[in-house]
C-alpha cells in the first residue's frame, strides 16, 4: 500500500469511527477511537524528538487484558542531543467536534505527567492545544479536560495572545511526554471520546482541571512541600486563580536539608521565615522556562539558566513547563535559599509593587487588559499575605477595598485601574514612611 493509499484508510477509518449512524438521534458523547477495528492502529503515528536529533523512542501498540483492548504508548526518554519527547498522535480527519466541549480520556499511567494535544489544520507540527494528565501509578483512571482550558504551544512553550480552540477545527488529538526525566515509560488508553455538557469535572470529581496544589499531591512526591505550605497558610493562595509558576521541590530536595531543618521551620514562631521562603519559590504569571530573571512573591529575582540542563538558582530542574488550572509547575531538585535580605520589609513591597507596575503596564497598554488585572491582583494577594509584617492595617484595608470593589467592575480595564490606583497608595504611603 503506497502512502497516499495508507493516509486514505487511516481518514476513512477514523471517519467512521467518530460520525453518528444516519438517521440515529444526535448524541451527548462521541468515541474517537474503536480498538476493535483490525485497522484501528492505522490512524496513529509516533513523532519523537529524532526530529530535532534526539533520541528518545515512543511507539504504540494495541494490548488485551481481562477481554479488553487499549492502546499502550511506550518507550524510553532520553535527554541527550537536547532531546526530551516523544509522542503519539492521530492522523489528520474531519472530527465534527464542534458540537462538543469536553474531551473525556480512560487512562491507566505509570505516575508521570503526560500531555493531551489537540490539532487544528492550521497549525504547524510543533503547534497544538493542550493540557496535562498526571496519571496514577498503575491506575485506570478518567479524565476529563473541557475544552475552553487548553492552551496554545508551540514547540512545548506557551504563547500568550493566541486565539483560544475551536473544537469545530480540530482534526488531530495525541499524547506527548516531555516532563524532562528520562527512562522507560508507559500509558496504556482504553479510551478517548468527545461530549457535550458534559461540564468541568476532573477524574477525582473536582471541579476544573487540577489546580497548583491538585496537582503536586497527585505527583505524590511534593509531601514536605505541602506540609510547609499548609503550615504557612499559604495553601489557599496555591489554589487561587493565579496565573502562578510555582519552582517546586520534591522531597528529596527537602531531604538535602540539615537535619532538623524542616521541622525547625514548621514550628509555629518560624512562620514568617517559612513564608518568605515558599514565597522565594513563586513567581506571579505563567513563566515557561528560558534565560530570564523573574521576580518572585518574596521580592527578589531568581535567575534561570537554559544552557544545557535548566538549572534556577543553581537548582536542576527535573521536570519543566507542567500545566496546571492556575499556572505552572517546575520541579527542582534543591530547595532555594533567597539571598541575605539587604532591603527593610517596606522596600522588599516596594520592590514586588515596581516589579508589578514593569509587567503590568505594557500588557494595559496593548491591551491585554486581562492579563495586567491578573499581575495586580496577584501583587495585592501577595502584599496582604508574605509581606503583611511590612504593611499597617490600614494599607492592608486599602488593599482588601480594592480587591472587593473590582469584582463589581464591569471591564477588565476598570479592574485594573482599581487595583493599580491601590498599589500605587501603598507604595506612596510606603515611600513617605
């Protein structure tokens, strides 16, 4: 069979998988993939990172376990010649999901975090829509991504800007790893399927896709550093809308720690240190990993390597760019220390409100008003809760006001002129002091 007869089956074969029998009733839930077809594995193809001169080897199979069928996607990453996916997707057809607005995957994973992407016509082969599914090991599990959540990347980067999905355009859907750990992997998917009103709950029955803090206790290996965030109250702000990029350590980045160290700063009269130094680890809005200085919640900026392995801070990063409902997860293998304070706690405020006021102005002034509400509003949350030692209680009722009063806002521009005309007050009454 030559090529262009090999694509014609795979088109035809996902066709009559996923439309509806003439003259049936239109239905809630469509299936997009049929395992007992004997050209079911036809409509897939592996793309790995040999593209760009890497090694890893992702490829698919179609397994049987207690009379079931499911697709098995595995293989080996590797993180040498800056490689590090490998990937599974289906071969370009009409899907007439334009009706639809929740994918619904059946998983069974081995407790890595994998991406679900979604493909227009329009889009290059390094671009898709996508979000992450943190499996369970060894556990099936259902997913549930609604579709106004996926985000825009491209070569594994968000872009900002882009123009949300639209379901009716998508004709391709895939699984790719690229969580920067290398070794074997697997994924076994019983199903995957589109619905419509089918709402936003996840697999445990949350609502939305997991959150910051969701998803690291999904992980499993983020113990010490929830404990440490409980303990700080900072749990709710974790949960928040964000956008947030959280550097996280695993426990064995806590376990490097002197003896002692961790349960010293769980103690009650170590809350604020505690505070300042998670707040070390957080960075308002959503940074995707590059050479860059972003500034953290604590007021100091982190400094992020990209030659070879990423490192923040002389931390490796272990896994990159993990997507979550309010922001983004790296995870590193140290915990950092932020440098010697040098600044009063009022200029350390003073320093988030300027660092705010930097990002904030350009995304107003190009009308992404959105986007500045979300810094602004994060700064205000950050000011009320790690640099509250800096604040009176009534620069802390200013904030608090300003907070309230944007929600009955109509615009995401009156929204932000609240919000700034508050920093602004504070870093006036801060500078005065």
């Amino acid at each position: 069979m030559n090529t262009i007869q090999h694509t014609a089956v795979a088109a035809l074969t996902l066709l009559f998988v996923v439309m509806p029998a003439a003259g049936t009733e239109e239905s809630t839930s469509k299936s997009l993939m049929d395992l007992e077809l004997p050209s079911a594995t036809d409509q897939w193809i592996s793309v790995n990172d040999g593209v760009m001169g890497g090694i890893s080897r992702g490829a698919f199979r179609i397994a049987e376990e207690d009379s079931s069928r499911f697709l098995v996607f595995s293989g080996t990453l590797s993180l040498e010649n800056r490689g590090g996916f490998a990937s599974i997707r289906t071969r370009p057809a009409d899907l007439n999901l334009g009706d639809f607005d929740t994918m619904v995957l059946r998983v069974r994973g081995d407790g890595r975090t994998y991406y679900f992407d979604l493909r227009t016509r329009a889009l290059g082969g390094a671009e898709s829509y996508r979000l992450p599914v943190t499996t369970r090991k060894g556990a099936w599990q259902e997913v549930r991504l609604p579709m106004e959540d996926f985000a825009y990347t491209s070569f594994g980067r968000l872009v900002s800007g882009s123009a949300p999905l639209n379901p009716a355009k998508v004709v391709s859907f895939g699984f790719m790893l690229a969580d920067k750990q290398p070794g074997p992997f697997r994924l076994d998917i019983a199903s995957v399927a589109a619905e419509k009103g089918g709402g936003t709950d996840t697999a445990a029955g949350d609502a939305g896709p997991p959150d910051i803090v969701d998803t690291a206790v999904a992980a499993g290996d983020f113990k010490s550093l929830l404990a440490a965030a409980e303990a700080a109250d900072l749990v709710e702000a974790l949960k928040g809308e964000g956008p947030l990029t959280v550097f996280a350590p695993n426990d064995g980045a806590f376990g490097k720690l002197p003896e002692g160290a961790v349960e010293d700063l769980l103690e009650p009269e170590n809350r604020e240190a505690l505070r300042a130094l998670l707040a070390y680890h957080v960075v308002p809005g959503e940074i995707l990993l590059g050479s860059q200085s972003p500034t953290t919640l604590q007021g100091e900026a982190l400094q992020i390597s990209a030659w070879g392995p990423f490192e923040v801070d002389g931390a490796k990063v272990l896994a990159a760019d993990i997507l979550a409902a309010n922001g983004v997860i790296h995870v590193i293998d140290t915990v950092l220390t932020p440098p010697a304070k040098t600044l009063t706690p009022g200029g350390s405020a003073m320093r988030l409100i300027e660092r705010a006021i930097e990002r904030g102005v350009p995304l107003f002034n190009s009308g992404q008003h959105e986007g500045c509400v979300a810094v602004y509003e994060v700064t205000a949350e950050s000011l009320l809760t790690t640099h509250e030692g800096a604040l009176t209680e009534e620069q802390r009722a200013i904030l608090r006001k300003a907070l309230r009063a944007m929600r009955d806002d109509e615009t995401a521009r009156e929204q932000a002129w609240t919000l700034r005309r508050a920093v602004d007050a504070i870093y006036a009454s801060l500078a005065d002091g």
